[in-house]
C-alpha cells in the first residue's frame, strides 16, 4: 500500500478538484457581515466628496496667515450647510469639523491656534507659526475617486466593509451563495441525544458538531440524517443526498471494519476517489470523493475529535474554495507554552489553549474519542513528526475554531 501524503499534500490534492460556486444572492447590508463578496464595491463618487474641514476652526488663505495676524470673520459654516460662502481675501470663516471648505480656501486653523475673537464681535488673532498649505483639509478625493475599487470580490466583508459599501448607497450587496452541505452520520450504536442510552450505546454528538462547525465556515447545512450499518441502506441514502447538495459529508464508517459501508457504497455510486487518507492524527482514514455532476463528498472517521479536526482541516478548506474567497484561512505562529509528546508516525493536529500572550498548550487526551478534552480549547495546533518531546517554545503553527 503507498505511504499516506501528508496534510498539505493531501489538501493540495483535494483543492485542486474544487469549483468555486458561481450562484449568488442579495442580502442587506444589516447581515452581510461574514458574507463573501461576489460583485466588486466601486465608489460612486468621490471619497470624500468635497473638501471637508478635519477640525473645529478658521478656514481661510494660507498667504494671508502672518505671525500674530488678525483677520475679520465672514460668518459661519456648519457640517450639512450647503450654502456658498464667498470669502474675500483677507478674511477669514469659522467652520465646523465636517464641514465643506468654501471654494478658494486652502487652510483650517484649529481653535485652539486663535483667541476666537468672533466670539466678542470683533476680529481673529492668529497664532499659528508652521502652519502650512492644506491644514486639517481632508481633500476631495483623498480617500477614492469615482470608480475606484473599495472592496474586491472574494473578500470577507467585515462592519468597516460593510459601512463602505453604505457609503456608496448600496443598501444591500451581491454576495456569494453559501455552499449547501448535508450530513449523513452512521452507525448501530449511536442514538439520538434526547434518547436513553444502553450500555453499549453513545449519543450522536457529531452530527450537532459537524452541523455547528459547516455554518461557522461559511456553508449552508440543509439538513441531516443518521443511518444504520446496512449497505443498502447507506446506497440509497447517499444517492438521494447526492442530487441536492454542493458538498455531502459523511461521518464514520470509513475504516476497515467489517461494518464499514461507506467507500464501498460510495465507488458503487460512480463516486470518484480524490483522497484515501491522510498521514494525521486524528482523521487517518479520511476520505474526499467526486461524483460526475461535481457534489464533492466529505467521508470522516466517527471519534469526535476526529470530526472536530477534519472538519476544520478539509471541510473548511473545501467551503473556502466554493465560495471563491481570496483570504486564506486564519493560521497563525503560536509559541509552545509547556513541552508535549509528538508522534513519530503521523502529524497530529491536537485541540489547544492558547493564552493572552501568544502561549499554546495541548492538553492530556485519551484518544480522539475523547471530546472532553477539548472543551475551553480554542483551535488545532500543528505538531511536527518526531519521536521526542516537543519542546517548550517551539513556534508552531495554530488555527483558531471558526467563528
């Protein structure tokens, strides 16, 4: 059999076969937060639209400011006012944070600068040595003009992009449609979690989890259903996902057991292989097929923790890639806070705290089955292949849970 690839070679081999999504959908500015963008935000005019006082103040000539100079007041301009204020030379106006600068002045001097004569009816005094041209002007068309590219599709957008976007009326956004993802979960021992269980039986939390985490990567989970250790059964079941779905994910039955349907089934569907496994711990016997119509399929082993780890390392990859977004995923460098034991065999990708100042640590665990380790974690660390401990300080790479 040949050697497992590693994470990125499995993952590169996995993107590769993925179409970005080309449908889209409206949505109003008010829930776009989190939304890729499918149309390019353009200014629709020029940012900012006139030039705009940047302080409370005086505006006026720049050729007309001499040391301790006193200049006549020709009124006031406040923030909204569109009247046209014609300043003679030698005068000068009291304007407003916001406000437009009347045509012909080049200049704002702050309060702060002057003794605000026009307060007592009479002229401004002037103390304002090294003032220079264009003083808390911020100038029409500083920001954009006309045309210019404020947001680019397959952004993210974020509250400032959004608020960017109202800035050229827009009151909703072209976005791209969220890749639509059903779950299968399997297995005879598993039960609903409103249900008592046996002895030998186990709550199904990985279905819940899967569902959670698709929904924080960006996808759409339509829906979810949980099927018995039967081979007929388990056909039926994926040929009728297969018709509705972007991306169809299957959790367990994806080892060598016995009671393992789900490759079979799968390659009896027409189901193309991209990946047979990966040289990781936890998630060894994951699996990415593709059926002829382009619904990729998702196969994860059934231990939580697996689920937990495989969804963040190829499902949200996956959902990334469809919806065309350009930003990569958040990894990021995190320290080593306490030494941890590796694995010489596979790279584990292991549930860890990271601390306020950068320091990650990987609690004790018993195995991938075990999902209670995990609680209070707030993302997966990289460990590197080694038989030795890892030592404390190491710069490793982490990745925080979706949010």
């Amino acid at each position: 059999m040949p050697a497992l690839p590693s994470y990125e070679e499995a993952l590169d081999r996995v993107r590769s076969e993925v179409v970005p999504l080309q449908r889209s959908e409206p949505v109003s500015l008010e829930v776009a937060t989190g939304r890729i963008l499918h149309e390019t935000i353009r200014a629709d005019r020029d940012q900012p639209p006139f030039d705009r006082s940047a302080m409370d103040g005086y505006a006026l000539r720049h050729e007309d400011l001499a040391a301790g100079c006193s200049l006549p007041s020709a009124g006031r301009v406040a923030a909204g006012d569109g009247t046209h204020h014609a300043v003679s030379p030698g005068s000068c106006i009291a304007i407003a944070t916001g406000a437009v600068v009347p045509e012909g002045l080049d200049t704002v001097v702050q309060h702060e600068l002057t003794d605000r004569g026009d307060l007592q009816g009479g002229p401004i005094r002037f103390d304002a040595d090294g003032i220079k041209p264009g003083n808390a002007i911020h100038q029409q068309g500083a920001d954009a003009r006309k045309g210019d590219c404020l947001v680019e599709a397959g952004e993210c957008l974020d509250s400032i992009q959004c608020a960017l976007a109202a800035a050229t009326g827009a009151g909703t956004v072209q976005v791209r449609s969220r890749p639509r993802v059903f779950i299968l979960t399997t297995g005879d021992e598993i039960i609903p979690v409103d249900s008592t269980p046996e002895p030998h039986q186990v709550r199904n939390t990985n279905a819940l989890l899967a569902r959670d985490l698709s929904e924080r990567m960006g996808a759409h989970a339509t829906g979810h259903a949980h099927l018995p250790d039967e081979p007929g059964v388990v056909k039926n079941a994926l040929e009728a996902a297969l018709g509705d779905v972007d991306l169809l994910v299957t959790v367990g039955g994806v080892s060598v057991g016995e009671r393992d349907f789900i490759p079979d089934q799968l390659e009896a569907l027409g189901i193309r292989t991209v990946l047979e496994g990966a040289c990781i711990q936890p998630g060894k016997p994951v699996r990415v097929g593709l059926d002829p119509h382009g619904t990729m399929v998702l196969s994860l082993p059934g231990n939580p923790v697996s689920v937990l780890a495989c969804t963040c390392l190829f499902l949200w990859p996956i959902v990334h890639a469809m919806l065309g977004a350009t930003a990569p995923l958040p990894w990021r460098n995190v320290q080593l806070g306490e030494a941890t034991r590796a694995s010489a065999r596979r790279q584990q990708f292991r549930p860890a705290h990271v601390s306020i100042d950068g320091k990650a640590t990987v609690p004790e665990w018993a195995g991938s089955g075990d999902l209670a380790h995990s609680s209070g974690t707030c993302g997966l660390l990289s460990l590197p292949m080694q038989s030795d401990q890892v030592p404390e300080g190491t710069q490793l790479r982490f990745l925080p849970w979706p949010s």
